[in-house]
C-alpha cells in the first residue's frame, strides 16, 4: 500500500515539519498577533490611544519635527569609522553631521506617525554612495511633539519582527532561518497533502472523543487542509518579500557593481537625480506638492491619502520630493508615487502603471503585508494564523502520542524532549507575549529604557517556561501527560486577566469604557481578546486535568486499533 | 453599510454551503440523521448540489462587497472559517446541523420524501 514515494513523502513531513516546526510556530503565532501589530501598539503606550490621523502638514508640522531628529549614537559610533575618510580630514561630530533625506510614513490605522532622517557623511571613502547614517522618531502629528523614544511598540517593534526574523539580529540570522523555515513550510504543505490521501473524503473529520492520537490527527489534517490556501500563501508570499533579502551576500559583495550601476542607469531613465548637485536650492512648499499629488490620483480614480512622503538630497538643487498613496483601499501594495523638484515643485515623473508581472508581484506581496482597510479580512487572517497554530501544535502532539509508549518502554528521550518543547513554543510563547503586555503594565512609565525592559521580561517568561517544561516532563518517560502543559494553561488564563485588570488600573481604560462609553476599539480588542484568550487556557488546563487523570490506569494505553487507524504520520 | 450586508451574505452562503457538502457526505448524514444514509440518496444529492451552487453566490456576494482582488481573498478565508466550524458542529452538536436542511428540519417534507 505505501509506495517508497509516500515513505519519503512521510519522512520529509515529520522531520522537517519537527524541526522547523518550532520556527514554524513563533512565525504563526506572531504573525497573527502583527495582524494587529497598531493595535498592540497603542495598548502598550497608553499616550497614543488617539484617533488615527492622515499624513500632516509638511510646511507646518513634519518640518519643524524634522529638524528635531538626530543621527542615532549607535549607528554613528558603528558607520562612522566604515563611512568616513581619514585622509581628508577629521570626522565630522554626530550633531553636526547635514541631514540628506526626509521620510514620513502612516498607515489608516496610526494615530502617531513615523519620520526618520538620513544624515550624510560629508568627508566619505565612496562619494558616489549613499553614506548616510539614519536617526528616526515617533511624531504625535497633533501636536508636533515627539513621543519617547525609549518606549517599545510592543505590536510593530517587537510581535512584528519577531514573526519575520525571531528578534535574533545577529548577522540577520533569524531572518535567514524564518525563510528556512517558510521553505520548510512549502515542502511541508505538499508532502502532507500527499500523506493524507483523504482530502476531501475526511474534509469535515474531526473526532475529539476517540483517543488523543487519532483526535490530534483528526484536527492537524482538519486545520492544515481547510487552511491550505492560507498556508500556501502566506508562507510563498512571506519568501517573496523577502526574495531580495535572502540573496544578501551576494548582492552586496559579487554583484554590488551592478546594483551601483543599475542605480545610475535608473535614474538616468526615470529622471530623478541619483546624486547631490553640490549647488545649494531653497525647498518649495511641500504642502503644494502634496495637494498636486492628490488631484492627480483622483483625476485617475483613485482618491486617497499620502502613506509615504520622502524628501531626497535635501538643500540641493538636485533635491526631490516623492509623494506616495497610502493603500488602504486595495490588497496590491502600489505606492503610484509622484515625484515633484524640491525648489520649484514642478512635477519631475509620475511612476507608470506597472507591468503584468509587476501587478501579480504587488497584488501577492500586498495580500501578506495587509495595507488595507478591511476589518473582516483582518480577522478571517487571525483565524488563518491560529488555524495554521492549531496545525503545527497538533503536529507536535501527534509525534509525540505515536511514539512515546514505544519510547517509554526503550527509556529513549526522544519524545520527553520534543514534548517539552512543544510545550515551550506553543502555551510558553503565548505566556511570553502576554508576559511582556504584563511587564508593560507594571514597570514604572518614567523607567528609563523601558522598552529594554519589556524585552527582557519577555525573554525571561519564555525562558521560565522551558525550566518549567523540562522539569515537568518526568511523565512524558512513563508514556503519560507533561502537566506542565496544564499549569502554564492556568498560568496564561492568570496573566491574561492580570494584563487587562492592569490596563484597567493604570490608564483607566477599562472595558466598560472602551466598548460602551467611550469606545476605542484598537486597545478594548487587545483586551477582549485577552479575556478570550484566558478562557480558552482554562478550558484547556480543565480539560488537560481530565485527561491526565485516566492515563494513571494503564488500561487506557491499550486502543485496539490505533496504528491500523493511524497508519501513516 | 451595503458592503456590511453583502459580506454577511457572503458568509451565510459560505456556511451554508459547506454544511450542505457536509450534509451530502455519507457518514455525516447519518451522523446528523440519525438515519441510514443509502435512504437518502437524492437529497443528499440535491443537497451536494445546493452546496455546489452556494459556494460560487458566496464569491459573487464577496465580489458586491469588495474589489476582486480583496473579494477573492475575503471569499476563500471565509470557506475556511465555514469549514472548521461546520467540522466543530459535527464532532460536537452534530443535531444543530439539521437547521441547515433547506426544506425544514427532522421529517420536513424534503426529508421525507428523500427517505421514502
């Protein structure tokens, strides 16, 4: 019946889907999460629960805020001895380094906006490069004030990369092994398909109370198959974003000539001056610019406002200003950026319609980032992401189930370890996340370096839970339940109503508020969703309770029929 | 407030749909019946062609709702959704599907005359 096909198939499936698997679960988990990653945001810096804002006035607000910003200290101290050229002098202080370049972004679902500045290196190795050394800030673009920077967005700064690099930045190396993972995942996604054979026949399959191997079976194929487009997508969109990046090595060093000189060929066919002129200019009024830009996208239909707004070689004659659409009416991530020159604000290029193979790049890149405006899709992504969730966790369970009274009677290790494990990725993370909202609430919000330590709570609950898992897998040896899967469910449903009761407290934003009284839907669904949260953690530690209790009688260890049931996996 | 109702449209089409597969599927119809499922044989295959026809309406409504691009997106995260939920409703309130018999409940008149 099996084919030497369907084997390798099998085997690909359980070892790489093991192994990766644990990437696989922190990429979901904080994937779903950064769905709301502006959310979590505002839940967590209780002086940006405002209104979401539109891009403000260049004239009147962003430019007086700009020339707050600063070249960042650690970026100075790390490019400037790699930028700067000895021979032609001493290197210029930070502060007075000139800045180069203005950038301003929002999304419909930020009240606070984000600008940064490229400082340049006046006396560089490589004229003809970029050399700049970056400063950025977070604007309150009511006021013009600018939001402390030692605060961490928990949502965009912390979920969000963590889902796409593990917050591992040495050498970019979780960067590399979540697109292992994604390719993993692919592989993974086609070899199970293959496996299940049962596609359609056991499309609806799901039979919680037959035994928890045939159970966790039932629901890994029902999640993984329901889910598939979702999982497809997600994981190829996810490498095609990061296509370019994962070809770093080579596009810095072998082929960075050709990256130079496709620069210089670039501008020379879109007219947009790659270099400084070295003549100094006024700039124009931004605002005018802007207003140009919007008459121009609503003479094509496509009314909006600005996303993104960069000023480049700033104070120079060849300075432009690039305006481009917030998308958050369409899934295509298209920016239909106008360009203007800065002294004049004369028009310089409008970027053409992309090609056919431009528009399915933008349309698959723009499905996974999610600039739109549509609150069902958003959600119907977190069901995908907690489905994709569900599927790798029952992955993890079902290895475990198929193998530990063989492992018990062996006394090997194997799945003692990877139970723990499990246990680690799927209630320790979520510990860890909802830990780091916890932290949140109860450091002071004068703390300096608040934000580091925030982190640091984060990795400390998550490393607590792996202490906490390894010496609780005793049982696992005698083919039984790791209770620590049931104490860090009730650990969770604790913390969860900690981190909302806390929010309560501390910024008087309790939910009666939020939902009834003065709604602000972006922290009440942090917090409904919390709740949510800490009751499915009591259902499950209940229901775990229960489970662990018969598994004292051997009896139950003897299913007549579970290998000819489950006989592949 | 059009799009609201349209993708409520879309969603009721799309549960609707998948419970009608569902429904059309041997094991599950007696699993919901309580009945022999060889009895039924043309309402469940009424029913997998009800399914069949509600699934496409669910994308059209989608499509009423939202520009194709987010329509197609909208449509197949909700036939994911419907799918889970009709497979929860079976392995824990399999009886709750019968209020997705188009022709009425247990013995309505479509049930009868397709047992008969």
């Amino acid at each position: 019946m099996f084919t030497r096909f369907h084997l390798s198939m099998a085997w690909l499936h359980t070892w790489f889907g093991l192994v990766l698997g644990y990437v696989l679960m922190a990429c979901f988990f904080f994937g779903t999460l950064s769905v709301f990653d502006r959310e979590f945001d505002r839940w967590a810096l209780p002086d940006t629960r405002f209104e979401p804002q539109p891009m403000p006035s260049f004239d009147k607000v962003l430019q007086p805020a700009f020339a707050q910003l600063q070249p960042s200290p650690v970026e100075y101290d790390l490019q400037m001895p790699v930028l700067h050229d000895p021979a032609l002098g001493a290197p210029t202080p930070r502060l007075q380094l000139p800045p180069d370049e203005y950038w301003a972004y929002t999304t419909h679902r930020d009240p606070v906006l984000a600008i940064g500045a490229g400082f340049r290196v006046p006396l560089a190795k490589d004229p003809t490069a970029e050399n700049h050394i970056h400063g950025d800030a977070t604007l309150d673009p009511r006021s013009g004030a600018l939001v402390r920077a030692d605060q961490l967005k928990i949502g965009s700064q912390w979920f969000y990369p963590m889902h796409y690099g593990l917050n591992w930045h040495w050498n970019n190396l979780g960067i590399y092994i979540v697109g292992l993972a994604a390719l993993g995942m692919l592989a993974a996604l086609v070899s199970g398909v293959v496996m299940h054979r049962k596609v359609f026949k056991e499309f609806f399959t799901f039979r919680p109370k037959k035994h928890t191997q045939r159970a966790t079976l039932d629901l890994h194929n029902l999640t993984g198959v329901v889910a598939l487009p979702f999982h497809f997508f997600f994981a190829f969109t996810g490498l095609l974003i990061f296509a370019g990046y994962y070809w770093f090595p080579v596009s810095q060093f072998q082929l960075k000539a050709l990256h130079d000189q496709h620069e210089v060929v670039e501008a020379r066919h879109t007219g947009l001056p790659h270099a400084r002129s070295g003549v100094a200019a006024p700039l124009a009024s931004v605002d005018a610019m802007v207003a140009e830009a919007q008459r121009r996208w609503a003479a094509r239909d496509a009314a909006g406002q600005v996303g993104f707004l960069q000023l480049h070689h700033l104070g120079d004659a060849n300075g432009y200003v690039s305006v481009y659409r917030a998308g958050s009416d369409r899934v295509a991530l298209v920016g239909e950026g106008i360009h203007f020159k800065a002294s004049t604000g004369e028009v310089l290029r409008e970027d053409p319609a992309p090609s056919a193979v431009g528009q399915i790049t933008e349309f698959l890149t723009g499905l996974h980032l999610q600039h739109f405006k549509h609150w069902l899709l958003r959600w119907l992504y977190v069901l995908g992401g907690l489905l994709g969730c569900v599927c790798i966790a029952t992955g993890f369970v079902f290895f475990v189930e198929k193998r530990k009274q063989q492992h018990a009677k062996t006394d090997a290790l194997g799945s003692r370890l990877v139970d723990a494990l499990a246990v680690t990725t799927v209630t320790g993370m979520v510990l860890a996340a909802v830990g780091m909202l916890v932290a949140n609430r109860l450091l002071p919000a004068e703390l300096a370096n608040k934000g580091e330590w925030e982190k640091w709570s984060f990795w400390g609950v998550w490393l607590l839970a792996l202490v906490h898992a390894l010496a609780r897998s005793g049982p696992v040896a005698r083919a039984r339940i790791n209770p620590a899967w049931r104490e860090q469910s009730w650990a969770l449903a604790v913390l969860a109503v900690a981190a909302v009761v806390l929010n309560a407290v501390t910024t008087g934003d309790h939910l009666l508020k939020t939902v009834i009284t003065a709604p602000y839907w972006p922290v009440a669904g942090v917090d409904l969703s919390l709740l949510v949260t800490a009751g499915v953690a009591v259902w499950a530690a209940r229901h775990l309770a229960r489970r662990e209790r018969p598994a004292t009688a051997p009896t139950t260890n003897a299913h007549p029929t579970p290998l000819a049931e489950v006989a592949h996996g | 407030m059009a799009e609201a109702l349209w993708l409520i449209t879309a969603g009721a089409l799309s549960l609707a749909g998948m419970a009608w597969l569902a429904l059309a599927m041997e094991g599950h119809w007696s699993q919901v019946m309580q009945r022999p499922a060889e009895a039924a044989i043309r309402t469940r295959q009424a029913l997998r062609m009800f399914g069949a026809i509600a699934l496409p309406l669910a994308l059209l409504a989608c499509l009423q709702a939202d520009r194709p691009s987010m329509a197609v997106l909208v449509w197949l995260m909700l036939l994911a959704g419907s799918a889970v939920l009709v497979a929860m409703l079976l392995a824990h309130r399999p009886q709750a599907l019968r209020a997705a018999l188009p022709l009425g409940g247990p013995g309505g008149p479509g049930i009868r005359r397709g047992a008969s």
